[in-house]
C-alpha cells in the first residue's frame, strides 16, 4: 500500500488548487489517470508496458469489483454486454486530409459555443487477476447543461441506442446489473462556481490559443498526438463548440503528427463523418477520431485495442471506448 501512496502523492492526479475537482466526484479524464497510476506500469518494480486501458466509467474503487457476465435471458440469448464492433471506413471514399479540411470549414456558422455537454458514451471495464471475468461494455448517455448563475445540473442515463428500448448494462452499483433503458444512473446539482482554468474556463477560438489550452488540459505528460486527442474529448465533456471553435480546433488537429486521413464513416448515431487515424503503438491502441465534413465539428473519437492481452480478457479490434458528442 505504502508504494501506491507514493505513487498518488508524487503523482498529484487531484491538486487541490484546482477549481475543476472542487465540489463533484473525479470526471473521467481523472478517474483514467487514477486508475492508470494504480494499475499500470511501476517503473521501480515491473518491466511491463503501462496499461493505458485499464479503467471504468465508474468509481475508481469499482475497477478492482468482481466483474460478471450478464446476460437478458436464457442461455441462448446474445449477451447484453457485447461490446461494439469497431467502425468500418467506407470502401472506396476518398479521404480528406485534415489541411483541406481546416481550409475548407470556415468560423461564419450559426452554432454558437455554449457551455454543457451532450454526449453518448460506451466504455469497456476490464478486472484482471484470479476469479477475473471477461469485459463488459457499458453505455451511457449524459447531459449537462449550465445556468446563468454558474450553477448547472448534470443528468446521466443508461441508454445504448443501437439497441433501443432494450435493457442496458450499468456498474452503477458495485457489481454490475441490467436496468431498463432509459433508467436515470444521476441526476445531480452543482452550486455556482466558476473557473479561469481549462476545461471550465471559456475556450479560445483561435487556434494557437485554443492549442495552448488544450495543452493545459493535458499537465501531466508532453502534448503529443494522444493526449491532444484526450484533451479534446475532456473539451468536449464540458462544452459544446461553435462554428468559431470548430475551425480553431480542425486547425490544431491539422499540424498533429500522425493522424491520417482514412475516409468516409458512418457513426453510431447515423451521421455521415470523416474518419482520422492514429496509431498508438506505445499502448497498443488505434484511435480513431470522426469530424463532420461540413462544419469539422467533433463527431466521435473511438479507442481499438491492437493486441490481445489475455490477463484483461481483450482482444484486437476491441473497441475500449467510444464517445459520441451531439448538439
């Protein structure tokens, strides 16, 4: 116990300087670096390669839960936890490299940027170690949305709209159950507060600006092409971008290194988008991310395990998380 105190203190994954951790439970930017701290690599006393992938969408205290599989009914029915399959670029589309992209979107569209977030989330919890049980996938809706008065109200929901009014998988308890979908995972209530510091502060709409914010976002570790990817998606989580934005944020994306332009998709919400890929070879990851071709709004960003790791029960092409933002 004493080395993963250690490990927390040196870490400092929640300064309590900073405003965003004051008053509301750890957000999943922080509950990854907790959770990659706990269970990934100990330089001291392991050899092995950081586990970027091991984490929940729950409490901290709920990756170590026994976790089990969970079916809808009977032995032959398809399990409810089957995870995604991960999205297929479209044969034959012709991919649009993100330069020509950020040259075509232009900052004169009517979205405005608006504080609170709309997003569809599907997230894979891994335990490892004896009595371990295989993967499950559990997706989730949340909508939060902020008042004049800096207070703001944050609703979750269990949902999987690939599979409409089916029950839905949920760890919102410390063993994972079915609820029907729909069922209300939080519903919470944030007094006023405010913040001159990312992600709650105002995002720029210029795209150097917008690069140092994103990279302030990210404090922990240098700002290459995955944390930049991380960064947006904690963005993401707080606000919703104007036209403005989106061409600022399409340009930061262009100068990054390593994401290719790989074609035409089609979400899990049904939108037409262009897909972009990076390959995260250090952590045996491909992500992918989806921008609307039209306003370069962030439609998606999809994380794919390349290499199966027996001890947590994946396998590539395992898709380990997937957001999905909507206005």
């Amino acid at each position: 116990m004493a080395d993963e105190l250690d490990i927390l203190r040196r870490a400092n994954p929640v300064p309590a300087t900073d405003p965003r951790f004051h008053d509301r439970p750890l957000d999943q930017h922080a509950q990854r670096r907790l959770n990659r701290l706990l269970h990934g690599e100990r330089r001291s006393t392991s050899p092995r390669p950081l586990r970027r992938w091991v984490w929940s969408v729950g409490t901290a205290a709920a990756v170590g839960a026994v976790v089990l599989t969970l079916t809808l009914s009977g032995s032959t029915t398809t399990p409810a936890v089957a995870a995604p399959r991960p999205l297929i670029v479209e044969a034959g589309s012709t991919p649009v490299p993100l330069d020509r992209l950020a040259d075509r979107v232009t900052a004169s569209g009517s979205q405005r940027l608006v504080q609170g977030t709309h997003v569809q989330t599907w997230s894979m919890s891994l335990t490892s170690g004896p009595g371990a049980r295989p993967p499950i996938t559990l997706p989730a809706e949340r909508v939060v949305r902020w008042k004049a008065d800096g207070s703001h109200t944050e609703l979750v929901v269990a949902t999987d709209p690939r599979h409409p009014g089916r029950p839905v998988v949920t760890d919102a308890d410390p063993v994972p159950r079915t609820v029907e979908d729909g069922h209300v995972l939080s519903r919470r209530t944030y007094p006023p507060s405010w913040s001159d510091a990312p992600p709650v502060a105002r995002p720029p709409h210029d795209a150097e600006r917008l690069r140092a914010y994103l990279d302030e976002i990210d404090r922990l570790e240098a700002m290459g092409t995955s944390e930049l990817l991380d960064a947006v998606a904690e963005l993401l989580n707080n606000w919703t971008l104007g036209a403005r934005e989106d061409a600022a944020l399409v340009r930061v994306l262009a100068d990054a290194k390593g994401l290719r332009p790989a074609g035409a998709v089609t979400d899990r919400l049904g939108r037409q988008g262009q897909a972009y890929v990076y390959e995260d070879t250090a952590h045996s990851a491909r992500r992918m991310l989806v921008l609307d071709p039209r306003s370069g709004a962030v439609l998606g960003i999809e994380d794919t395990v390349t290499k199966d790791d027996p001890e947590y029960g994946v396998k590539a092409g395992d898709v380990m998380s997937y957001s999905a933002w909507m206005r």
